[in-house]
C-alpha cells in the first residue's frame, strides 16, 4: 500500500469512527495520530475493529466479511476493560468507553440475522 492509498481513523466528539483518506488530514495529523497512544486511541482502535468484524466499517473489496463471533470478543474486551479500570478513568474516558460500548452492543444486535 502506497502512502497515497493509506488511510486512518477519525472519531467525532460522539465517538463516532469514520475512516478517511491519510493524505487529507495532513501531514503533521497523520504523524500525530501514528505516534500517540492513549487509553482513549486504544479505545477507538477496538471500535474500529468491532466495526469492521460487523461489516459495516471498510467499503468495497477491502470490506472483509462480517464475523460477529470476532465481533462479539472484541465487545466482550471493551466491557472486561470497563469492569477492570473502574474508577480509574477520566470522565471523558468513562464517557467514551460507555458511548463505545452502547453503541456497539446496539450495532450487535441490529446486524442479527444479516
């Protein structure tokens, strides 16, 4: 993959995750977003995953097909890692991980059967 084929991560106040081109957000953003890792970007990574296991982050033929069993664990994580750092968050990691977690639970059960 070239570096004009690369893309990233972006999330919303909401939490909301949205994939975008690399070459659009810059190049001091995308070498910022590479270098950090915080509780809050390790957070939105396994959404993305869990997204993406759901079939509805990717398009095309770089969609892979859902696997909501994959799904499923990576939904399982974020809630064994609310129930371990409790008391040990942020306010806004403690918002983002419950808006996190709801949402992708909701996502989970909307997909059955599809």
């Amino acid at each position: 993959m070239s570096d004009d084929d690369k893309r990233v991560f972006a999330t919303d106040a909401e939490g909301r995750t949205r994939v975008e081109d690399a070459r659009d957000t810059g190049d001091d953003a995308r070498e910022r977003a590479l270098r950090e890792m915080t509780f809050s970007t390790h957070l939105i990574s396994l959404n993305a995953m869990a997204l993406m296991n759901l079939g509805l982050l990717g398009e095309g033929d770089d969609m892979p097909p859902p696997d909501r069993e994959a799904a499923r664990h990576v939904i399982d994580t974020l809630a064994i890692l609310r129930e371990k750092t409790q008391g040990n968050l942020t306010a806004d990691e403690q918002r983002l991980l419950d808006g996190l977690l709801y949402d992708l639970r909701l996502k989970f059960v909307e997909t059955r059967g599809k």
